[in-house]
C-alpha cells in the first residue's frame, strides 16, 4: 500500500476554500466532507483536508497561525511542465489566492 499524504490546514472560510482548491485540480471527497471540513483529493496519495478553525482547534491545543502575518506551511504540488504550473497559478490567482512574492 502507498504511503498517503493528508495536509490539515485551517481556514476561515470552507465554502471559499473548496472552491481555490477546486480551481487548482482538487476534487472534493463528499464521504470526508461536511459543514466543518472537506477533503480534497489531488491523486490517489495526496489529499488536504480544510477545517474550519473550530473543527482543526478540537486536535490541537496550540493557536492558529494567522496565514496572512506568519508563514503557516510551504506546500509544492508536481505538474508535467511549466505550462501546467502557470495555468496551475492563474487559476489560483482568479480564486483568491497569491503567487509566491519570490522571483523564481
């Protein structure tokens, strides 16, 4: 069996973050979702699951990291080329997100 990867980010909010990681390739899994997550599938071993900040503070005693003042987690995702990784960016830039700020 391969080893499988499960991300657990906070976020503020569910219904917008399903649709970035939609934008990007994920798929959401219903079986792993309800109003407080969702499970987001990007292949068979990679998966990231998006917790609203009262369901990820039932695992940890520890404060949530404010994502826009501290860097919270670094994630890469593969892609076949660079093509795929600028199409990959632009539609996480028209769903909310940011491009990293560091010239390649």
């Amino acid at each position: 069996m391969p080893r499988m990867i499960f991300v657990n980010l906070p976020v503020a909010d569910l219904d917008r973050s399903i649709a970035f990681y939609e934008a990007i390739g994920a798929k959401r899994n219903p079986q792993f979702s309800d109003d407080t997550a969702a499970c987001m599938v990007f292949s068979d071993t990679i998966y990231v699951m998006i917790l609203t900040h009262a369901k990820f503070a039932g695992f940890t005693p520890k404060a949530i990291a404010d994502a826009r003042a501290t860097s919270e987690v670094l994630i890469a995702l593969s892609t076949d080329d660079r093509s795929a990784v600028d199409a990959m960016v632009d539609a996480a830039a028209r769903s909310g997100g940011r491009a990293d700020p560091v010239p390649a």
